[in-house]
C-alpha cells in the first residue's frame, strides 16, 4: 500500500498535490536573549496540508529511540520531531534561546540553582497536560539510565516541582552551561504516565539496570512534539505521522519517512528521480550532476561537526600506542590537506582539538599540520622506528558527506611513511559499539555534532575526566581503567563558574590540554550540503537538532 501510495503522488516529478486547505495551527511567534524570557502573543494562520510524505534519504546511526539512551545525528532529529525541550533555540541565530514547553527561566547570581515556569498550554500527543512532575521525572531518569547524554545532568543535586508549573534544579556546583544543556533534544520531556504505566520505564536510582524499556520506545513515542513515531524498522526505514493534537504550530507534512541510504550516490540519485525530498549526505564531488536540475537545490553550510580519528592507548592490542611518542608520531604523520580533499573535495576546514571552529575556546588553537620527519623521528625516540600493524575498527558509514572507508584508507597510506601498518576492518554500528565499549579500539573513526551550545560538552564527553566516555574509551572500556588528566577536571570547573570575560581563555586552556592528550584527532570540519527539492522551504542546520522536521514547509 505504502508503494502504490507513493507512485501516485510522487513518481519522478515532484507535484504540488494538496488537499482542500484547512486551517490548522497556531504560529508561535517568541523570541529571548539572555538568562529569562517570556512567552509572546499567539499568532493564528491558515495552513495548507499536502497530501504528501516527506522523504528523507540518509545513513541512519539509530542507537536507540529511548529519549534517556539515544545518542546519535539521527536520534536528534528524531527527538525534535517527537518529543520537546523546555527551550529551544532560534533557527537563524543559535544565540538566541526560545520558549518551547518554558514560557521563562532564571538562574541564580553563582548559576547553581535553575528556575523553569512551564507554560500550562504544553500538551502532550495524548492530549494530557505537561506538568513539573514530567519534567522531574524526564531528567531524573535520563540521570539514572546513565546513558551517553547523562553527563549532561553531571552535578545535580535535586530536580524539584513545587508545583505543578514549576520546575528548580539544583547543582552542587557552578554550571553556567545549564541553560544551553536544556535545548539539547537529549534533555526532551517525557510523558511520564504512559512511559510508567504502557512501557514500565523506571526513572528511580538503579534504572540502569532495572529499566527494561528501551524496546517499548522502538515501537511508541511519548512526547509532546509534531511527529510521533508510526514504525522502526532496523536498516530500513524511521517513520513519523503528524501529531493532529499538537498543541504548537501543526506540522506541514502529514507523514515522513526517513530511508535507510548508506551510499551517497544512492541518495543522489533518490533526490534527482524525484523519489526522496531531503538527501542528508551527499557527497561534495556529485554536486555537478545536479547543474541544471531546477527541481532540486544543493546549497553549501559551514557546520560545528566533525569526523576524527581516536587512539585508545589502554584498548586490547594497542600497547604500541601507550607512548605518548607515538601518538604524537601518528598526528603528524597525517596529511591533513589531503584528508580534507580526498574526503569533501575541499568543502572542509582544518580544526585544533575536539572543541570545534566557531566554538568558545577554538579561536587561538594551533592547527594541526603534517611533518614527517618530526613524527620519524618520535617513532625513532620510542624505539618504534621499524614500525608495527594495529587494528582500526570503524563504522561502516558515510557521515556529514564523508565516507569513513576513504577516510581511513587515507590515513592507512599516510602513516606508511613511518612504518604503521593500519589494518582496517569496517564493521556495523552495532558490532563497533560493542567493542569499544567492552575492550576499547586501537585506532577508530567516529563523528560529533553539537548537542548544545557551549563548549562544556566537548570537555565532558572527550576529556580525560570522570564520566567522559573518551576516558573510558582511551583506557579500554570496561576491560580497562579510565585515563585521567587532573588539570582538565579542574580548568572545567573554573569554566562553568566563570563570567564571559574569562570563560573563553579558560576553554582555549582546555583545548590545549584535550590536544595534549592525543587521543582525539579532528580530520575534517566539513560543510554540510543542504539537498532537498526545491519546493521544501524552511530547510536549514541546526546546532542543537540537526533537522527540525516540524519547521519544514512547501512553497505555495
């Protein structure tokens, strides 16, 4: 059915087809600055609803769909169509923190205790009303989970509900990057009722492992976004249906399906036939093919992501990387030009440490540069100079337009010059996931995007410091023992507590020091090549969502 359905209206020229106009939504119209905000006056409009799904081609990175476990691009996307934060950020300015399910927020003068008044209107899809107990329960459970995003929630003390449209958060310790953290997807606000009563999630201490929920969330969602989620097939296909209960501004598509697409040619081809709307990774050397296509827009973006390269000296059978020689000797063998051609056809930046350009604490970074003669001679210092092979165990997958296969066939070619032989072994999600968590990988290749806006999380997930997952990582995951740099734990706090005119000196610290460790190396900055046909309006890059699906419109 789903078949017949899309060869009727969407064949191999996009059409316009709609069904009678309905007036639908309320526009919200809302814009802050600052530590507190206030919700505006609501604007009703007329929209008209297409009959048309949304097609949108990429290589999907699913690790989970339980807001308290997800942790992925897609995740991201998935969580801003399904579920909301208490605030958002401004589409055109990620400066500028917005109402969503918070009319306003405040945080104390020495940012340990945080204020958020919910706006009674928020909804949930099942019409039931968002209250602080949601909220409580949301964060308390994405703490206890301990997923990957739990670091987000790292200090705090207490999360209270006075009252039914109050939320306090406290913190042990100075976090000015609290406000920035709650517009993360991952922050999302659960429907507690439902998750408890038809899921049996469990937010209390120990639900890391008393919570068996995780596969309820790959069949239901419980928030209050757009979307809800219709089905998940694993290496297929995410499909979203409009929530006709929305309680914001109604979502233009009524369904979105997101395709499983690995190659990047094979989504080139998907968007020219007409057959997918959006395609999210393309690569920079197809874009010829699309000259003369009026029916579709590629348009280049700088972007906060990147790909890397990661050394885990304490992985099983990396104990040629525990000298720091070496580990210098493979950064510099690295031509990082060349990367940076070979992978986006140029379309990229160089970038100093795991706080990306554009970031607090990037700006006066040295970049990283190729020089051989230097890394023979560290190798030689090590008493590596013959050189040695190690594995480098990667996901099989195309991220931000670059193919982690070219990308590590490259550095397997460069690092010949010093005599490392990389043996390269590509494998599934899944399989990668598995193994760094349990042994750690020698060599890997992995990716990060924002999930906020403040450079703290770059800190806590690649820092040598308690709770990292790098530290973890590095040290050979839970077969070995976390790496720990004192002096990173101790410049992070000072960072969290600092006003804006000491906070960016403290963060260019930090990034020397998350340098110094070599364990992360950035390879590419790339942009972001924003494919969609060229009828969808409002598409864009969003440093805390990827995508904001219920933000896409058609041009009338």
């Amino acid at each position: 059915m789903k078949d017949v359905y899309q060869g009727l209206i969407r064949g191999k020229k996009r059409s316009k087809i709609a069904m009678a106009g309905i007036a639908l939504a309320a526009l919200v119209v809302a814009n802050c600055g600052g530590s507190t905000s206030s919700s505006t006056d609501t604007e009703v409009a007329a929209v008209e609803t297409p009959a048309r799904e949304l097609i949108v081609a990429r290589d999907m990175d699913i690790n989970s769909l339980d807001p308290a476990r997800t942790y992925c691009d897609t995740c991201q996307i998935y969580m801003a169509a399904a579920y909301e934060t208490l605030i958002g950020l401004d589409v055109n300015d990620p400066s500028i923190q917005i109402p969503r399910i918070a009319t306003s927020w405040e945080g104390n003068a020495d940012n340990t205790v945080f204020t958020f008044q919910l706006n009674p209107d928020a909804k949930f899809a099942d019409g039931s009303a968002i209250t602080s107990a949601d909220v409580k329960w949301s964060w308390e459970r994405l703490m206890n989970i301990k997923g990957s995003a739990s670091y987000f929630l790292d200090g705090v003390t207490s999360v209270e509900a006075p009252d039914a449209a109050t939320v306090v958060v406290t913190f042990s310790a100075a976090n000015s990057a609290f406000l920035a953290i709650v517009s993360s997807t991952y922050m999302s606000i659960v429907n507690s009722k439902v998750a408890t009563e038809e899921g049996s999630a469990i937010a209390a201490a120990g639900a890391d492992t008393t919570d068996l929920a995780e596969q309820w969330f790959f069949t239901h969602s419980a928030g209050s976004g757009p979307y809800t989620l219709e089905s998940y097939t694993e290496g297929d296909s995410l499909v979203l249906v409009r929530n006709e209960s929305y309680w914001g501004t109604p979502a233009v598509f009524p369904k979105v399906t997101i395709k499983q697409v690995k190659d990047a040619s094979a989504q080139l081809q998907l968007l020219q036939n007409g057959d997918a709307d959006i395609a999210m990774q393309l690569s920079f050397d197809s874009t010829s093919q699309l000259d003369g296509n009026a029916s579709v827009v590629a348009t280049p973006q700088d972007s906060y992501n990147y790909v890397y390269i990661a050394l885990s000296p304490g992985a099983k059978g990396a104990e040629n990387l525990k000298d720091p020689k070496v580990r210098e000797a493979i950064k510099l063998a690295i031509d990082y030009d060349g990367m940076i051609d070979i992978t986006v056809a140029g379309n990229g930046k160089k970038q100093a440490s795991p706080i990306p350009n554009g970031f607090t604490g990037s700006a006066d970074l040295a970049l990283p540069a190729q020089d051989i003669e230097k890394a023979k001679a560290l190798m030689a210092e090590a008493g590596k100079e013959a050189g040695f092979s190690i594995d480098a165990i990667f996901p099989n997958a195309n991220v931000y337009g670059v193919d982690f296969n070219v990308m590590m066939q490259k550095a397997q070619q460069d690092l010949k010059a010093i005599n490392i032989e990389l043996v390269l072994q590509p494998v599934e999600w899944a399989k990668w996931s598995e193994t760094i968590k349990a042994t750690g990988i020698p060599v890997t290749a992995v990716y990060f995007a924002p999930d906020h806006t403040d450079s703290s999380q770059y800190v806590q997930y690649f820092g040598m410091i308690e709770g990292s997952s790098w530290a973890t990582r590095a040290g050979g995951g839970a077969a070995g023992k976390p790496i720990a740099n004192a002096k990173e734990q101790e410049l992070l706090a000072k960072a969290l507590a600092a006003g804006a005119d000491t906070k960016s000196g403290l963060y260019s610290q930090l990034g020397q020091e998350l340098i110094n460790d070599l364990v992360i190396f950035p390879m590419v900055n790339p942009q972001l090549l924003l494919a969609y046909a060229s009828d969808i309006e409002g598409m864009h890059y969003s440093a805390c969502c990827n995508l904001e699906l219920g933000k896409l419109t058609l041009k009338k």
